[in-house]
C-alpha cells in the first residue's frame, strides 16, 4: 500500500493511519467485551433437569432451598447457564 504525504490539519497521513488502526482494534476488543458469553444464556426447567440428570420435582427442590437462582420472565422460568455451573461443586477427598 502506497501512502501520499498528505497533511490534514497538521497530520500525516501515516501518522492518521495508525490512528484508524488503533481504533480499529480498540473496536473489535470492545466487540468481543459486549458480546455475550455463551455461558450467560437462559436455559428452561426442562434443559437444566436434563442437563443436571434430575428430575423436575428436584431442580425445584434446589431452587426452593437456594442451590440454584431462577428468573421469572412472565410466567416462565429460566437459569442462566454460568449461575448453574458455578453452583456445581467439586468434593475433593482427602
């Protein structure tokens, strides 16, 4: 790529250039930043209890005791799929 000097308000072009590229992935860094995770999607009842291999009765058994946090979305129920993760616990013996 060949670059003119050219001055645009007492810039040079090289100099605005690198400005653009450091923009550019300054962007593409705030881009992947707000996107998000796979691990903060809703999943229902029914994918957490298959998930988990528990039954239905269960999973609201630990919802109720406050193993696992669910989300009321109108009259649905959801769990972010990070919160069930991070509820799982290693047992390390000893």
């Amino acid at each position: 790529m060949q670059i003119t000097k050219t001055e645009i308000q007492g810039i040079e072009a090289s100099t605005l250039l690198t400005h653009f590229q450091t923009l550019e992935t300054h962007l593409s860094d705030l881009l992947q930043a707000v996107k998000p995770q796979p691990d903060t999607q809703l999943l229902t009842r029914q994918e957490v209890a298959k998930w988990l291999d528990v039954s239905l009765p269960t999973l609201h058994a630990w919802t109720k005791n406050g193993i696992l946090q669910s989300y009321r979305i109108g009259n649905k129920i959801r769990y972010k799929k990070n919160e069930v993760l991070n509820a799982l616990q290693s047992i390390n013996p000893q």
